[in-house]
C-alpha cells in the first residue's frame, strides 16, 4: 500500500507516494528522537542518552520487521480507506515500532541467556566491547521505551488501556515460555526425557506466538475498534496455529539454514534446546541412534555437533519437515476460513504468505 505524504505547509506532494515500509523505516528515526532528544535538556544525562540512542539503532531495525508492519497492514484490512487518515497511519507505524522494541529487548536477553554470538547478522549486543552484561540494563531500556511511546502517541485513544494490557500480558506470557525453555534445557544438563513434543509445543505457545503473531493483529483490531472476546478468540486460535508453524520453520532454519542468508548462526544444537528437530527425531529414532544422540546433544565441540547433524539427515528430518510445512499450510488454511467468520481472512493469509516457505 502507499500513502499520499501531507506535507508541513498542508499541501500534498503527489509524487512523494511511500509504501507502508518506506514509511514504517521512516518513522525509526523519529521515535529515536522523541526518545532521546527530549530530555537532552538536563546534561547529566546526555553520556546516559548517547548510550540509549546507540542500544536503539543498534538493537531495533535491524530483523525483518514483520511484526511492526503487521500493525498498519492488518488495520488496512480491517477499516476502511476513508478512516485511514494521517493520524490513524501514524500511530499504527508507531504501536507498530512498540512490537519491534518488545522483540528487541526479548532478544537482547535471550542471546546473555543462550550465550549467542551473531544476530542478525552482527554480533550479538552483549558482546560487543564495552557492553557485556550491561546489556541487561540496555534492554529494560528498550521494554521502557514502549511505554513511553504509547504513552505520548496513544494516551487520548479509546484503545489505549487495550494496548497497555495485552503489552504487559504478552511480555508476562512471553517470559512464561522463556521460562519454561530454560527449565527444559538447563546449560550443562542434558536430559533427552524432558523433551517431548507436547512440551516443545506449549514452550512455542508462551515464547514465541503470543507476541510474533497473536499480538500485532489483536493490536490493529483494538485500534479498529473490535473488542469483541469472540473475535478476538477466533483470532488468537488463527494465529497462536500459525506461530507454531512459525517456530518450527526457526529451528529448522536454525540446523539447515545459511546463516548468510538467516543472519545468525545456529546453536540450538550446542545450547540443548528443545527444538522441534530433536524432538521428532526422538519420536522417530532406533536405540542405537537414541545412545548417539545423548551422547552427543547440549555438547559445544563441533564433532559433536557434526554428529547430530549427521543423525538428523540420516533420520530424512529435512524430507519430515517439508512434509510438516505443507501439512501445516494446508491445516492453517482451513482453520482461517473457519474461523474468520467476522474478519477479513486477508488478516490472516498475508501473514501465512510471508511466512510459507521462508529460508531467513
């Protein structure tokens, strides 16, 4: 979609015609003022803010931005061209940009957590020099600084307590599965009968679909005005199914993909994750296998990992799991077209679409 750019004297300029990523990178630098440069007035804060300003360009726009832009493009789903005015545009790029600060500050703590080296394709924050465990800090930083954007962009909204409690209740939810995922697959301990795929599916439930997909399009629907609990459920059971998929696909990308193109380098393996692949695999190994896999699974040498890796090819996890992602498709489909009774189904579909069949 494009939108017609008003310019500062009211006039509009008919060649300036951003399409809604164009506009959604625009609004970064803007935020990162708003964040930042309003309290440069007292100059005991200016090293504080610098630091702050870093942690947010280095940390936000960086991933794909799926979430962020699936505020604006569910809400032109949702209402009609008429109702889309600049002002609507606007805070929708800014809840937008909120979901992409949630997701940073999760991710700033995950790599400390999981001891990662590279994210999206640069160093992980942490362990840049002279960051370290002050990383911690930097990303309460960046939960913080949501709230004080929706906080200025939203407060006069009829929606505002709606954004404020399902941020809050995603975040608690989110650290539930992150919770559960550290307990599951404690460093240095590896125990293969904690894994199994009920659990691997109620970790990916809390950590990962809640706020990757349930949440940006519940956004755009209480910006729209649909607060009905009915629609809202059709919604979650839509999306949480889709955030599933989603995951699964990551921890493949995690074992198969090239980090060139995913932009980190895989450690599922080395960190004792319950992923989906070792998960399958152990519903689908011999015993010999099995004793290969406990030997060699959660341990950091690359032999070690080599050797898993070999096990999953020799299992045909690839051919299990492209076997899984058209299963899954073809599931996701029917489910959107009984459940999105009231709702446009295209909320829905384009989501499915970006995702499907995705190597990053």
């Amino acid at each position: 979609m494009c939108f017609d750019v008003i310019m500062s004297n009211g006039t509009h300029n008919k060649k300036a015609l951003l399409s809604d990523s164009q506009l959604f990178e625009a609004k970064f630098d803007e935020l990162v003022a708003e964040l930042i440069e309003r309290d440069l007035k007292d100059p005991g804060l200016v090293d504080a803010l610098n630091r702050h300003r870093e942690v947010l360009v280095y940390n936000v726009p960086g991933g794909k931005k799926n979430r962020g832009l699936s505020v604006i493009g569910s809400l032109r789903e949702l209402l009609p061209p008429s109702q889309l005015t600049q002002d609507v545009v606007q805070r929708a790029l800014v809840v937008g940009w909120c979901i992409e600060l949630l997701q940073a500050f999760f991710l700033v703590a995950d790599d400390i957590m999981d001891a990662s080296v590279t994210r999206r394709g640069q160093p992980c924050w942490f362990r840049k020099e002279g960051v370290g465990l002050d990383a911690i800090n930097d990303s309460f930083f960046l939960e913080s600084a949501l709230y004080r954007l929706l906080r200025k962009y939203c407060r006069d909204q009829p929606y505002y307590v709606h954004l404020l409690e399902i941020f809050t209740e995603t975040t608690f939810q989110t650290v539930l599965g992150q919770t559960l995922d550290l307990m599951t697959a404690p460093p240095g301990d590896v125990d293969l009968s904690r894994f199994s795929m009920e659990k691997y599916k109620t970790i990916v439930k809390y950590k990962t679909a809640y706020y990757s997909f349930y949440l940006p399009v519940a956004a755009a629907m209480y910006m729209a005005g649909i607060t009905n609990e009915v629609e809202h459920n059709h919604a979650k059971e839509i999306l949480l199914e889709m955030g599933e998929f989603f995951q699964i696909q990551d921890d493949f990308l995690d074992c198969f993909g090239d980090p060139a193109v995913t932009g980190k380098i895989g450690t599922d393996i080395q960190d004792n994750k319950c992923s989906w692949l070792v998960v399958k695999a152990l519903e689908v190994m011999s015993p010999e296998q099995r004793a290969v896999l406990e030997a060699c699974y959660g341990r950091k040498d690359d032999a070690s990992v080599e050797k898993v890796k070999a096990l999953y090819k020799s299992l045909q996890m690839q051919t299990l799991y492209h076997k899984y992602e058209e299963e899954s498709y073809q599931r996701l489909q029917k489910l959107i077209a009984r459940c999105a009774v009231t709702l446009p189904s295209t909320v829905f579909l384009n989501f499915a679409n970006k995702i499907y069949k995705r190597n990053k």
